[in-house]
C-alpha cells in the first residue's frame, strides 16, 4: 500500500478519513439527525445556507488535517487496534475538542445542546477516523 513517509498514513487512509469526516458531517447536520434542532439553535433558517465550493474544500482540509494528525500520534503511540484508535482519539477529543468548544457556552452564551451536538459530531468523526488510520 502507497505509503506517504513525512505523514505516517497511506493514501488510502488520507482519502478514507476525509470521506469519512465529510460523510458524518453531512449526516450529523442533515435534517434526519441534528440538522433542525442545530439550525433551530444556531437561529439559522435552511433558505439561508447556501453550499459553494469552498464549504467542501474548507471540509476536505479539515477531514485532511484531522486524519494527518492522528495517524501521526496513533502510529507514534504504536496503536494496532481499532478499540485502541478509539480510546486514544477519544482521549485527544476529551482533552482538545470537548474542552475548547466549552468556551463558548461559558463566555458567549451559546446553548449547551448546542455544544452537545457539535461536540458528539467530533466525537465520532475522531473515533473513525482513528480506527481508519490505525487499520490502514
């Protein structure tokens, strides 16, 4: 398998842990999960979201990033199994993630379903993205 050397994944991980980071995305905020009580909380109505090319490429670096990174601490940590890769990444979103998007529900004022939601999302995308990287 095509092995990139400086980023510690194969090819195959990066494009599967960015496909992966889109696809939860999109259903995470998609109108059969959390889409209306986001929007709803957000006080965004659906006629105003408008989608363009650099809402997907915006993603895709995000997914890119996030797949880079944890392949890089996943393999330095010699990670091999995807309960493993969970529990890490699960550990880096508890100490990263959860606790930086808190800021806002403290000092801004923002809803705390509304951290709820946007936090589980990261949640997952880490967990899988994690075990992605961790098999491939």
């Amino acid at each position: 398998m095509f092995c990139i050397p400086f980023l510690s994944i194969s090819l195959v991980a990066l494009v599967l842990g960015i496909i992966a980071h889109m696809t939860i995305g999109m259903f995470w905020y998609s109108p059969f999960a959390f889409g209306k009580h986001w929007m709803d909380l957000c006080k965004i109505k659906a006629s105003s979201i408008k989608m363009h090319g650099g809402h997907i490429a915006g993603s895709a670096v995000t997914g890119a990033t996030i797949t880079i990174v944890l392949g890089h601490i996943l393999k330095a940590l010699g990670t091999t199994t995807c309960l493993s890769a969970i529990e890490t990444s699960l550990i880096i979103w508890l100490g990263f993630i959860a606790t930086t998007l808190f800021s806002p529900v403290l000092w801004e004022k923002r809803p705390f379903e509304l951290y709820l939601i946007s936090i589980a999302h990261w949640a997952v995308s880490f967990s899988i993205i994690g075990c992605i990287v961790t098999k491939l």
